[in-house]
C-alpha cells in the first residue's frame, strides 16, 4: 500500500524510477555476453597448457603517448613488452603467454582486425581496449574498454600482475 501511495503522489519520480530500472536491465543483457567471455578467459587461463602467463603486453604505435602511464606500472613491478604494430604483437604472442593485452586503440590500424588477430593469437589473455576517446567505448561496446590508469590497474589486478 505504501508503494501505491508513494506511486499515486509523485508521478514523475515513479515513472523516472521505471525509466533507470529499464535501462540497468538493458545495460545487463547488453553486456552480458562480452563480461562473460572476459570472465571466461581469465578463469580458464591459468588451467589451459602451455607456459605460464607472466605480464603483459601493451600494443601501441606510439608508446611515447602512455610513458608515464607505462613506466608507473613498470615502477609498480608490473612485467610489461610493448609491441608497436599488430604485426609485432603477434609475435611475441608466439614467443611470450602473457596475462593481459592491452592495445591502445587510437592506432592507425583497423581496430577490428587488430582485436581479431589479438585473440586468435592469444587464446588465453583477456583483450582489454586502452583508449581516452568516448566513441571507441560506443563502437566496441561489446568488449572490455578502459580510459584511464585506475581502469588498467583493476585488470592488472584481475590478472594478478598487481596487489
């Protein structure tokens, strides 16, 4: 009754509650599948075969951009290779497991087909989107995008690179 009461006497604050309780269910079921993937990969990880995952590897065509960023976490103990093309990237990919991917998405390159390649080459590590710009969390809005340091360190931390 209390709730009626409440509904009856302040319309606009019912129908706005209505209006955000919508729109956290959208929010769920929008990004249900891409927080489950990135769940998935980083549970599965350290039980698959192959060497053990240790760091992680930033993906950047101009790394001078994020220097403080890197050296912060390198400073913070973080393991971190720096690849400046995809290309680069996927061989160490070969070369090294790591932890976590982390590519700065204002590259030059098809941002589709970097992730793509990214995952096919790394079955293992999460792929997480470093980027400032608001439009590039609107266009991969099914995939884990970061804009700033505290971001990268909470995946840092998933991964266990940080305390």
């Amino acid at each position: 009754m209390l709730a009626k009461d409440f509904a009856d006497s302040h319309p606009v604050i019912t129908a706005l509650l209505i209006v955000v309780a919508l729109a956290l269910v959208a929010v769920a079921v929008l990004f249900q599948q891409p927080i489950e993937r990135l769940l998935d990969r980083l549970l599965r990880a350290p039980c698959e075969d192959g060497p053990p995952s240790s760091g992680a590897l930033w993906v950047d065509d101009r790394p001078d951009h994020n220097a403080r960023l890197l050296n912060s976490l390198r400073g913070q103990g973080v393991r971190l290779d720096v690849a400046c093309s995809t290309a680069e990237a996927v061989d160490r990919l070969r070369e090294h497991t790591y932890a976590i991917i982390v590519s700065d998405m204002s590259r030059i390159e098809d941002g589709d087909t970097v992730l793509r390649e990214l995952e096919r080459a790394s079955r293992q590590a999460p792929v997480v989107i470093f980027s400032p710009f608001t439009e590039t969390s609107e266009l991969y809005s099914d995939r884990a995008v970061v804009s700033s340091e505290a971001e990268i360190k909470e995946w840092l931390r998933a991964v266990h690179l940080l305390p």
